[in-house]
C-alpha cells in the first residue's frame, strides 16, 4: 500500500475514536512534550521512556509496570500521649515517578519489624518499645508487583510516657506517712513530676522527688498510697498499691535516763546523821536501790514532756523529788538529830541514825537505800546517810570519833567518763561533850569524788558549839537521745550540755533546776 493510502487509514481511525466520544487515544512525543495542563485520567505515549503513561494524582505514571521504589524516606517520633512501650513514628517519603501507579505502601522498622501501611505519605508505624532507637524502610506495590526496599531512614528514638514507678516503702508519721520510691522506665523522656493518691479519703499530691512526706492524714487512721509518674508524652499507669501504714504521732527513743532527786540533809545539833541522798532511777546497768532496770523510753515528737528537778533540803529538811515524764525519784531523807529517841527520816535513801535511835532512814525500794546504824547509846559519832549505791557505813562500837560514811552512789556514764550519782551524806561526829567540837552530818547525794552535786550535796563542816546543819545537794534530770533530734528546754529550767554530742552520735541534755516542760523535733 502506497503512503497515500496508509494516511487514509490513520484518519479514518482516528474519526472512529472520535465518534465513540472525548478522545483519549495516546498521544505521542516524549517527556518534554506531556501535555502543559493534564487532567487526571489524561494519557501520553511517552517516546523518550518507551512507555504508555497516565496522569494520576500523583503526576505521571507508567500503565501496566510495577511499582517502583520510594525515596526521601523521614522518620519523625510521635510519643505524645503514648503508653510505655507502645512507642510511635510517622514516616514520611516520596513516591517513585519511574514506575507504575503503586495502590499501598508498606513501612518497615529495623530492629523490631514493625509495619504500618497506607495509601500515600506518611505512615504510622506503632507498638514500638520506648527508649529504643530505630530505622525505617518503605515499599511501594501495584498489581503488577512490589518494589525494592527504599533507603533506610536517620534513626529516631522511640519515646513514649513512662513506666509506672515502684513505691519501695512506706511509714507512717504524724498525721502524715512518709513514702519512698524509684523509677522504672522513663519512656525515652525525663520524668517531670509525681503524683501519689491515699486511699481511704482518697487525697492526690504531687512531688519530684523521693522520699515525699504525705500530709493531711487522720492519726489512727490505716491507709496505702498509689502513684504515677508524668513525663512530656504522658503519665503512666498506676503503680501497685503500698503496704498499709498507720498515721501516728511520731516518737523518739531516750535510751539513756537519770534522774536523782534532792539530797537530803544534816540536822541542826551536834549529834547528827548524814542526810540521805536523793533517790535514783536510770536506765543504765541498775537503779539507785537496785532494783528492776528501767526500760527506755518512747517518746512523741512534738510534745511537751515536764520536767522537775528535786531541790536538796534545808537543815532538817527532806529534799525534794525529782522526775522526767512517768519516771519520778523520791528526795532523801534528813539526817536524825541528836538526843535519846529522835528518829533518822526515810527518803529516797535513809538519812543516818543517832544517838539513842541507832537504826538509819530505810529508803525507797528500786532508789535507795537505807541510812547508816549507830550502835552505841550516848556520846558516839552518828551515822552517815544512805546512798543510791548501798547501805550507809555503820558505826561500830562507841566514843568520840567519827561516824560511819554514807552509801557511796552509782557511777554511770555518759560521754565516756564514769561520774557516781547519788551518794549518801558524810556522818557526824563528837569530840565531847564539853568541847562541842563535832561535825554536823553531810547533806546527802554528793560525787563520790566529791567534785560535784549531782543528786546531791557535798558533805559540809562546821564547828560546834555552833550546830549549823548542812544542806543536801540539788537533784539533776540527764537525758541521752538520737543524735538526729533536738530538745527545747522550757522557761524555768536550767541546763548545761543542751544536744550536746556524745563520742557514739548520741546527744545529751543535762537539767540541773526548776521546774518546766522539754520536748523534741
């Protein structure tokens, strides 16, 4: 057939398509000469590519061929709002030109090989585990196939919000509990703060730290605590419930105590017994009459606890009881004048016998004891006072010489060094009964060195015919607590080593008069 007769032909066809309706028989060129403004369904026999193609939405794309590999691949993290371990991505990319008109694409993570799957770009991907970091591959399929995996994406960490927090213990406090904990896992993102809910009377408090003091509770009351942990993506679940605790007042333990009551003291003649020494109660290796050991103490922070420490008495006077919350000691009893049938006075340790009465003052069980004998019926030194430690000396036999000393007292210690409470009262004594030379029995309590009053007085002199008496010495209150709490001494106490610290971290107050409240915090 002749050129002529072929061009008849191509214009008889094309007059055919176009009484079937809108033309869209291929037109042909190469890829400069795509049609300028193309509707979507438009084709074109691409000359330069070798072949058919489309306008799709997605520009132009080759019929019939299979999907070709995606590029520009971009991972972005989204963790807002997302549980731990349930970490998400958003993957962006550019869909292939070269290829055919892809109907899904499918991303893939590495490690892990969590999937997401779309129609365009981006793609979620989920479930991935926090703090982890990963890559992204895309894949592009059509009818006629699935394209080569793309390049992979930068690495992006997975965050998400956090671990529920493990609660490690908790204790209960005054009208509050104290609670302390440790986080698991943050999600890839710090933790920012905390918040812990009590139930019963149910109360929600937040904190950044740990421990936290959670306050407003009923004293008395049982509760248990929850918290979550909060993070820039989130808040976690909630942890398991704490132990059970019990709001209380909180307490210390003064695992130390002395407490010595007034001495008592020497009668007014010149025939005297030694004043007994105040009685003693501690919490060291025995008390002052040797009796049960006192348990320490529990004592409420926070609460006034009173304080009274026993005076020593005047001539012919008892001294004076000393004490420290439920513990109480009596003051010593005086020493018994001189003069046929005159009686030695009981107290916290027996002040000493006479002339014509030779048994001492007995003492308080479990605080002191009795005073000293005298055994002779006239003209004899009298007896000394009984002290914390032990029975006053007795006189043995009669004449004009001293009488028996009194008790020697308890050393204890405090910081280390060994002082005795609570000794009894030096004796009298008689040179004659013209001369009227004798001493006057000591007040009682004094140091058994003699260097201070401590539950006690020092034994005096005074010459006769000028009987004077002497006065027992003051009682005293020691305290020794944890080294982490202080006291607060009231008005009308005074006091000397107040919290001072002790060679074991231990603090001690040492109360030396009046009458007035401590308390601790």
């Amino acid at each position: 057939m002749d050129t002529g007769s072929n061009t008849c032909i191509k214009q008889r066809n094309i007059m055919a398509v176009n009484k079937l309706g809108k033309d869209k028989v291929p037109v042909g060129g190469s890829t400069d000469t795509r049609p300028s403004s193309p509707a979507i369904g438009d084709t074109h026999y691409n000359g330069t590519l070798g072949r058919l193609e489309i306008y799709t939405a997605q520009g132009w794309m080759a019929l019939n061929a299979p999907a070709a590999t995606p590029t520009g691949v971009t991972a972005t993290d989204a963790g807002s709002g997302r549980a731990y371990n349930n970490g998400s991505a958003s993957i962006a990319f550019t869909p292939a030109t070269a290829g055919g008109l892809p109907t899904s694409y499918v991303v893939t993570s590495s490690p892990g090989s969590y999937t997401g799957t779309g129609s365009s770009s981006p793609i979620i991907v989920s479930g991935q585990q926090s703090s982890t970091q990963y890559t992204y591959t895309v894949t592009a399929t059509n009818d006629f196939g699935t394209s080569s995996a793309s390049s992979a994406s930068a690495g992006v960490t997975a965050t998400t919000g956090p671990q529920a927090p493990t609660i490690s213990g908790v204790s209960g406090g005054d009208a509050s509990g104290t609670i302390t904990f440790s986080d698991n896992g943050t999600g890839g993102s710090a933790i920012t703060s905390y918040s812990i809910t009590s139930t019963p009377t149910t109360t929600t408090q937040t904190t950044s730290s740990s421990p936290y003091i959670f306050t407003g509770l009923t004293n008395g009351s049982s509760y248990t605590l929850t918290m979550t942990s909060t993070n820039a993506n989130g808040t976690s679940l909630a942890s398991s419930a704490s132990n059970s605790f019990v709001a209380v007042v909180p307490s210390l333990t003064v695992n130390y105590l002395v407490v010595a009551g007034g001495g008592g003291s020497g009668t007014l003649s010149y025939m005297s017994g030694g004043g007994g020494a105040g009685g003693l109660r501690s919490t060291v290796t025995a008390t002052g009459g040797g009796g049960t050991l006192e348990t320490p103490l529990s004592l409420s922070l926070n609460t006034n606890y009173t304080v009274t420490v026993g005076a020593g008495g005047a001539p012919t006077v008892n001294g004076t009881s000393s004490s420290f919350s439920s513990i109480s000691t009596v003051g010593g009893g005086r020493g018994g004048g001189g003069g046929a049938g005159q009686t030695a006075n009981s107290g916290g340790s027996g002040g000493g016998g006479v002339e014509g009465k030779p048994t001492g003052g007995a003492g308080t069980a479990n605080q002191g004891y009795a005073g000293a004998t005298q055994f002779g019926s006239s003209g004899c030194g009298q007896g000394g006072g009984g002290g914390a430690g032990g029975v006053g000396t007795a006189v043995d036999g009669c004449g004009y010489g001293a009488g028996g000393a009194g008790g020697p007292g308890v050393a204890v210690s405090i910081t280390g060094s060994s002082v005795t409470y609570a000794s009894g009262g030096t004796p009298g004594n008689w040179s004659g009964n013209l001369t009227y030379t004798a001493t006057p029995g000591g007040g009682g309590g004094q140091d058994q060195d003699g260097t201070a009053n401590t539950g006690g007085g020092a034994g005096g002199n005074s010459n006769q015919p000028s009987p004077t008496g002497q006065s027992g010495g003051s009682g005293v209150v020691i305290l020794k607590y944890p080294g982490s709490y202080s006291i607060t001494i009231g008005a009308g106490l005074t006091a000397s080593h107040t919290n001072a610290v002790t060679g074991d971290g231990n603090k001690y107050t040492r109360i030396t008069a009046g009458s007035g409240n401590v308390s601790w915090a």
